[in-house]
C-alpha cells in the first residue's frame, strides 16, 4: 500500500480540477504541508514470506491480479481459516488495506436481579451468563463499589459486544474492573464515573453515581489473528472503534447524553491497543463506523463531537489516523439532496475534526448518485437506478455526478492542508446495486454489480483521490456467478483512463492521460467522425510511477495531438487500448474551455 510521506498543497488539482476542460498550461510545483504525519511509509508492511502453509491450508502471499481499488471492508467471521482467505483473496487482487464492520455501545436497562435486558425489555440473551458469586454481574460490581462507600451505586449500564479480547491495558481500576469468564464467554467489567472523567486515582471512598460498560468479548482476539496475518501478507488492518448509541428521535445522530462513556469505552480500548500493538506495521489506524450524510448543515451534528473526541484519543493512545466514511446524497426530489459545493463545506467540517482519513461512499450502490459526464445529462439513467430515482434523466435526478463530488471535496482537502490539518481523501466506491434478482447480502436488498461499472465508478474518482477502497468484500465481492472478485480477476490488466488534460511538450501540442494498466498502451481521441489512434511507445512517453498523492498504480502517459483541430466547444472521448484488444470500458469525455 502506497502511504503518504509528503502532503500536497492546493495548486495541483485546483490547476486540473475541472473534469470537462483539458488545460494548456503545466501544473504548478506542489506544495508541501509541515505537519508531521503519523501514517506508515508507503513499502510497509510487506509479506513476510512467499507462502504460508498451516492448518488451514496453502496460501500464497503474492499480488496475482492488481486492480486499481486496494481496500476492502470486511464483516466479522468466527473461522480463523475464513480470515486467511479472505487476506489471500484480497491480497491476490492487490488489496493492501482491511476495514473491520464495528459494533456499538448501547445503553440498557436491567430487570430486578440486575440482569441486562433488550431494547424491549427482555432478558438478552447474550449478557444472561454474566454471573459472579451467584449474583448478576451488574449486582456484583454494584456489591463491590457499595464496599468501598455504602452510598456509591451503578446509575447506567451499558454493553459492547465484540469478537476482540482485551488485555489489561483495558482496566484503570483493577481492584474494580476485572475479566470474567463463564464458560467459553468472557465478560470485561468496567466502572467510571458518569461524567466521563475516568479517574485515574481509583478512589471509591467517595460516594458517586457510576457506570457500568459489560463487554462480551471472545476468549481469542480476533484483532490479534488479524493483525498477523496482515504482516503475513502484506496487508495494513483497520479495526473499527464501537459506534456511539443513536439519539432516539433522529437515529442518525450520535446521543449526546452518552457520548461521556463512549469516551471512555475508546480510551480503555486503545489504551490496551497500545500496550498490546506498540509498533505493529499492520495496524494502519481506526475506523469510526458511524455514518453521517454530507451536508452542509453537518457542522452542527453532534457526531462531529465524537469524531473530534476520540480522534484526539487516537493521537495520544496510538498515534495512528481515523478513516470515516460518509455517504453522499444528489438526489434532486429529496429535500437532503446536496450540491457538490455543499458537499465539499461538509469536508470541511469533517476534517476540522481532525480525522486523518475521509473516504466518501460514492453512494452509486445506493443509486444516491449517478455515474455520468457532464454531456450525459440529458442521457436516461442507467436501468439499475431506476428502483431508487424513477425513469429520469441524469440531470433531472441528480446535482451532479460522483465526478464533480469527489472534485470539490479535493479542491476542499487542498484547502485544508493549506491550514494545517492532515487529512486524506479517499474513494470508497460501492461494489453493490440498489437492488437485485439476488440479494448479495443475509439482510437487505442490494445486488451485484459487475468490473465494468467498478471500472467507471473508478474513472469517475479519477486523479482527486488519494486512494481507492470499496464496501465491500463480504458480500458484495463474492456473491453471484462468476462473483465480481472472479470478473476482476479474469479482466485486471483491461486499462482504465480516469483523467485527460491538454498537455504541451517544448513547443508540441500533446495531451497527458493518467490511469491504469497504460503500458504498451494506444492512446485514442474520438470527436464527431474523427478518431485518432497515438501508439504512446512510438509518439510518445510512459512514466509508471505515480505521483505523490495519486493511488496505487496510477500512470502518466502523454502522446502528441494538435487540439486546434477540434471543433470549439466538441466534447472529445479519450480511452485507451492495449494489443491484447482490451480497451477502456469508460472513456473520459473531455474538451477545451471556450
């Protein structure tokens, strides 16, 4: 995985920004932030070995069929052997980075006995074991603090689930807080004051409301496994931190009155990452499950408060990024529908937060936003989003395209790195559609998609992003047949151009296209009934290194054309092919501004 080492500042894209107009003048020299970044360098971490054989099997450590999406988020699974193929399966199509699905904190009641009960109000089944001394574990602890000051009591319980173990890193009182198995489960016992303070001077003698937070737990640390494996083969894991509890009446918002707690559940948990995972390559950072809709009204959603809290206890704990990623909505007949300048003051107020890592959901799963160039828009949408905008045209359903998104919020980190906040900006395409004959997923109704609209969803990402990763594996790489995980791998070297500028050599008119997969490579520019064919070895040049700032893979190709021959105003279709005969699947539409 490519990490950043150097930040640009805003001239470079600001200079190419505009996905309709080719540019005549050469980029200006990039800038470089001050700030220090926290992020692994870009070689690590690498596989250890070549192949690795164990009870699960054979497993080879090398990249097979590199794609140009290089993360995946992952659901939880209980079969360690399921983990290890899920690491070489991704890893095999270049995948160099896992986002773990999270759970959240919950705040509960209990019944007479002490004993946590569901949102309905019965007996939950998953926290029923926790007993201690004969006695609920809600009462035992409460037993424990009313030694310590008859007057001390549990005020409100909440519980976590996870499929992590924790070490002792997790307790600040241990004389309070402790480890309880009963059979194959283990609880972890946590006590804190209500206010969020977590008094290090353990004091109980003097009489306080408290809560208590029950985490379920597994007596094996899922996040362990996970992280050796990824020093295995090469691959940096993200484990999400526990969702915030939603408010009642707008779910999707964080509750406020429970946000003192969630501070200190993810000071416990990353305190003991950090005892436990000092120094691990594999650990890349956190990802912060809880989604919000950008908007420009998101400076006042008290999610932020959350982001920035535990972001400022990720830096003192860990040292490593927040990844969040939120999602888009352009519908035009929905009153949330935001413009792509709305978007990119919701960048804004995220990265004022301090998170390292934004990853917009392009939200074309979701049919949310179209994939569409700007001479499309009087096009009918694609039949897949008709479940969700109607029988339209790209233009009446939506304020822009994915493209013209991911655009402003570059143009808005361009500004932000300018003020001294370290921030990425990553693509998150959605490897789903709205819906489908068969649903990919246990739950809900989304469907397959296929490699040449994953192909467009990541033209349309285009030069603005840092990286590009994809929701998700599990499922939505792996269902139908052949499964999309097996389209990428049969078409990985089918080229994909995702940016086109007009380009001068000297004194030679040119054009510079940037994608992936261009060596050997035949540039071709289509206008009206003229279409020219530029052989980039023989007219041109190849540079495969990408740039600072560009994802993994990305190349720059220039071949010589004279654009005064274009037509003013003629939208141009710039694709690339290769001798093998495949081409792009999405050419870039693109033409010089009057």
């Amino acid at each position: 995985m490519r990490w950043l080492l150097v930040l640009l500042g805003a001239a470079i894209l600001a200079a190419v920004a505009a996905v309709i107009v080719v540019l005549p003048n050469d980029e200006p020299p990039k800038k470089t932030s001050q700030q220090a970044k926290a992020t692994p360098t870009r070689t690590e971490p690498t596989p250890k070995v070549s192949e690795v054989t164990d009870r699960c099997g054979t497993f080879e450590t090398k990249e097979k069929a590199p794609y140009a999406v290089t993360g995946y988020w992952i659901t939880p699974k209980s079969n360690p052997c399921t983990w290890r193929h899920q690491m070489e399966d991704i890893h095999n199509l270049g995948g160099d980075t896992v986002i773990r699905i999270g759970y959240g904190l919950q705040f509960r009641t209990s019944d007479d006995e002490g004993r946590v009960q569901t949102k309905d109000g019965q007996l939950d089944p998953l926290y029923k074991d926790c007993v201690e001394d004969g006695r609920s574990c809600r009462d035992a602890a409460e037993l424990d603090l009313q030694k310590a000051n008859p007057k001390n009591r549990i005020a409100r319980t909440y519980v976590y689930r996870t499929d992590e173990s924790f070490g002792p890193g997790l307790f600040r009182c241990p004389q309070m807080e402790r480890k309880i198995t009963v059979g194959k489960r283990v609880y972890f016992r946590v006590l804190t004051p209500m206010d969020g303070s977590d008094d290090a001077t353990c004091d109980f003698t003097k009489p306080k409301p408290y809560d208590l937070i029950l985490v379920a737990g597994s007596d094996t640390d899922s996040l362990t496994q996970l992280l050796d494996l990824g020093e295995q083969f090469g691959v940096q894991v993200f484990p999400a931190l526990p969702l915030a509890p939603r408010d009642p009446v707008t779910p999707t918002r964080a509750n406020k009155k429970h946000i003192d707690t969630l501070r200190t559940l993810t000071r416990r948990i990353l305190q003991d990452y950090g005892a436990r995972f000092a120094g691990r390559t594999s650990l890349g950072g956190v990802y912060q499950p809880f989604e919000v809709q950008m908007a420009d009204t998101l400076a006042g959603n008290p999610t932020l408060e959350v982001y920035a809290e535990q972001h400022q206890i990720v830096e003192q704990e860990l040292g490593k990024p927040i990844l969040i990623s939120p999602y888009l909505d352009a519908r035009k007949r929905v009153p949330f529908g935001q413009t792509p300048k709305q978007v990119a003051a919701a960048f804004v107020a995220l990265a004022k937060t301090g998170v390292g890592i934004i990853a917009p959901q392009d939200s074309r799963g979701t049919g949310k936003v179209g994939l569409f160039w700007p001479d499309q828009r009087d096009t009918e949408v694609d039949e897949r989003l008709r479940p969700v905008v109607g029988e339209t045209t790209y233009g009446t359903a939506y304020h822009g395209s994915t493209r013209d998104y991911y655009r402003e919020m570059s143009a808005a980190r361009d500004q932000m790195l300018q003020a001294g906040f370290d921030v990425q900006l990553w693509a998150n395409v959605e490897a789903f559609e709205p819906s489908g004959d068969r649903p990919c997923a246990p739950q809900g109704t989304r469907g397959q998609t296929d490699k040449k609209r994953l192909d467009q969803a990541v033209t349309m990402a285009g030069r603005y992003v840092q990286k590009i990763v994809s929701y998700m594996w599990s499922d939505f790489l792996t269902c139908g047949s052949p499964s999309l995980e097996t389209q990428i791998s049969q078409d990985w070297q089918r080229p994909i151009a995702v940016d086109a500028i007009r380009r001068s050599r000297d004194i030679q008119d040119g054009v510079e296209v940037r994608g992936y997969n261009l060596k050997d490579g035949t540039v071709t520019l289509q206008y009206g009934d003229e279409l020219k064919e530029l052989v980039i070895s023989a007219v041109g040049w190849l540079d495969e290194d990408p740039l600072e700032d560009l994802p993994e893979g990305m190349q720059t190709a220039w071949v010589p054309f004279d654009w005064a021959q274009v037509p003013p105003d003629e939208w141009v279709k710039v694709g690339v092919k290769l001798p093998t005969g495949k081409a792009t699947t999405e050419p870039l539409h693109v033409r010089i501004a009057a």
